[in-house]
C-alpha cells in the first residue's frame, strides 16, 4: 500500500518466521528500510531500521516517514 501524500514510500504486510505475528515492512523508493513487529504487544511495538553502517547514508523525507510508520501501525492495528 502506498502513502497518499508520498508515493516514495510504501508499506507492506507479511508474516516473517523470525516473528509469531504479522509484520510490516516500509520501504523508500524501493527499497526495505524498516520493519515493525507486534509480538511484545501493540503498546510495544518494535521497530527494525536497515542500516549498513559501510555504505552511503539513506536520508529520507521526515513527514514521509512519520506519516509510513503511521501507516504501518495502522496496518498492524487493522490486522491484529
């Protein structure tokens, strides 16, 4: 599902095996830079940023993220 305001970012559902519950994945332009689980509870929701510490630093657009991962909660919301 893409974010109305910014088409740049984009969040996705899906269950990965390293978690009992559904996850969410936010990606920028394409590519994975986040990733939320709900398994300590949705008032604990953790987040996972991609970051390779070798390479060119990502810089994203703040409202553009915020408004993702306020997406992304709601996702999360919705589906548990």
């Amino acid at each position: 599902m893409k974010l109305e305001s910014n088409l740049e970012f984009e969040v996705l559902g899906f269950s990965d095996s390293r978690y009992e519950k559904l996850t969410v994945e936010v990606k920028y332009k394409g590519e994975s830079i986040a990733q939320i689980n709900q398994d300590k509870g949705m008032e604990l929701l953790e987040i996972e940023v991609f970051a390779d510490l070798n390479s060119a630093i990502l810089k994203v657009p703040f409202s553009g993220f915020l408004g993702a991962m306020n997406l992304a909660r709601g996702f999360i919301v919705e589906s548990g």
